[in-house]
C-alpha cells in the first residue's frame, strides 16, 4: 500500500484539461497517475513500463503517448504529473512533521500569534471539530492529514460554522484558508460570526468555499450589525455613514438625503453604494 493511500482528484481541473481524450486515454491517463501516487509521485519514463502500467501493448502505448505527453512531466528518467507531484510533496511534508513531532513526544505548548491561539503540535485546540475527524469526500478531494502548525487557526473558524452548513470538503476548505495572506485568515475568523447571522437572516445557505474563494469575509470584516431581515444597520458613528449620504444625495437629491440625516439611520442589505471606494484597513481595524 502507498504511504499515502488517499489520492487527491480536483474534479473540475481533471475533466477542464482532458476533455480531447478518448475513453480508453482517460483509462491510461488514471493509471498513471495512480501507479505515480503509489510509487512516490513518479514512474519510470520507459515504454515497457508504461505499457503494463496502462494495461495496454508497447504499440498502441505509443499511439496513446503522444497524446498524453502535453498532460505529463518528464523529470530526468521519470514521468510524473506537475499537480500530483506538488500534492506528493505536500503530503511527505506533513508526514515527515508529524513523525518529526511524534519523536519529540507529543504537543509543544500553545504559541499566541496575531491575536489567535495556535497549537504547533497538535491536531486541533477544539476537540472533534476539526474537518479532519471524518473522510472528506466532496469535489474528489481527500488528504491524511493537514500540517499540525496550522490547524488550530482554521479550527476557529470551522467551529463559527454550524455543523449542518459545514462543507463535505473540509480539506479543501482549509488549503483555500491557508492560502490567503495572514492579515486575511485574521479577518476571515473575524468576519465569520457576522456573515453566518447575515446570511441565516436572509435564510440563504452558508457556504464556507465561496466565502474564502470569493473573499466574502472582506464585506463582513469590521461590519456594522444586521436586523432579523439581514440588512446592515448602518448609522451616524460607522464609516459607512458618509458614503451613503453624499452617494444618496448625488442620486437623489438633497432632500431624500436631509431625510436619511432626520432618520440617523439606514437599513440596507449592501454595506458600501455600489461602486463606493471600500473601506480602508484602518478604518476596518478601527470598525472591528
């Protein structure tokens, strides 16, 4: 069995690239990267091999070669595949650490970094929380294990989630976390609470990819509160203020505007006028 049994299979990409194949080139393609999976992350660039690999003859092996090749990665004597061997490398780093941790005899103590508690030895500061607890299955995505280092933040943040909306693809969710820059993740864990009341109050689904994907959070960062309608409550003190009046008295006049100054206050389902110049960072920080 390979080290790493679990091979990750990002669905959208697979079929975006392949779509010239034919079936019995998906059917070679697969079994090179599996035998790759199994085998390191790489097989060796020989014909004879190759053939028995994809169950097919040396002669027609050839034929279907040709067509593989632009998908493949020659690296001196072995062929691998430029995705597979990035996700290889991954997965032996986490190994390589976890085993480096368990020799060391367990949890080094809990470091504070930017504001929010971060394990350097462990799974997850919140027990049975972390999306690694179960199989993740969704989008084709599996990994053993994320890096010990780094879970206790994303916990934070999965654990704002609630259990029903969370996303079969934990992993992936998290590798998207780490991904941005480390002032976004703190805003990102930030924001959560805000945006799941928002969005439970407009009764629209939660979901976790797009708010990482999509940047979501930069919207509820530092937010103003919401009505049980799920609009913001916008008023004289927040920073939003002064964009809706001069955008309402630009559209509307100055006598709509004089209204919205008589109300001190105003409801909308969008933070900043479209097209509005977004919040600054200090402010944000300032708003947070």
């Amino acid at each position: 069995m390979s080290a790493a049994p679990y091979l990750p299979l990002f669905i959208d990409a697979y079929v975006a690239d392949t779509t010239h194949l034919s079936t019995q080139e998906h059917g070679a393609y697969l079994l090179l990267l599996m035998s790759m999976w199994r085998h390191n992350g790489s097989v060796p660039n020989d014909d004879r091999d190759l053939a028995r690999i994809t169950r097919l003859s040396t002669q027609r092996w050839r034929k279907v070669k040709a067509r593989l090749m632009p998908l493949l990665l020659i690296d001196g004597q072995s062929l691998s595949q430029k995705r597979l061997k990035k996700e290889w490398d991954y997965v032996s780093s986490i190994r390589e650490k976890n085993a480096a941790n368990g020799a060391k005899g367990g949890r080094p103590k809990r470091q504070e970094i930017n504001g929010l508690e971060k394990a350097t030895g462990s799974f997850s500061v919140i027990p049975n929380e972390s999306p690694h607890t179960q199989t993740q299955t969704q989008s084709g995505f599996q990994i053993e294990n994320p890096p010990p280092e780094e879970v206790a933040v994303f916990s934070i943040l999965w654990k704002e989630w609630p259990d029903a909306e969370r996303p079969d693809a934990g992993p992936y969710a998290e590798k998207l976390f780490y991904k941005l820059p480390d002032n976004e993740q703190r805003q990102a864990v930030k924001a959560a609470p805000a945006f799941v009341r928002c969005m439970q109050a407009r009764k629209k689904p939660l979901l976790l990819i797009p708010f990482l994907k999509q940047r979501l959070f930069v919207e509820f960062y530092g937010a103003p509160d919401v009505d049980e309608k799920g609009r913001f409550v916008i008023t004289p003190t927040r920073p939003e203020w002064d964009a809706w009046l001069n955008d309402t008295r630009r559209q509307l006049g100055d006598d709509i505007a004089q209204s919205m100054l008589n109300q001190r206050v105003l409801r909308t389902e969008q933070r900043w006028p479209e097209g509005w110049a977004k919040i600054t960072d200090e402010a944000a920080e300032r708003a947070a």
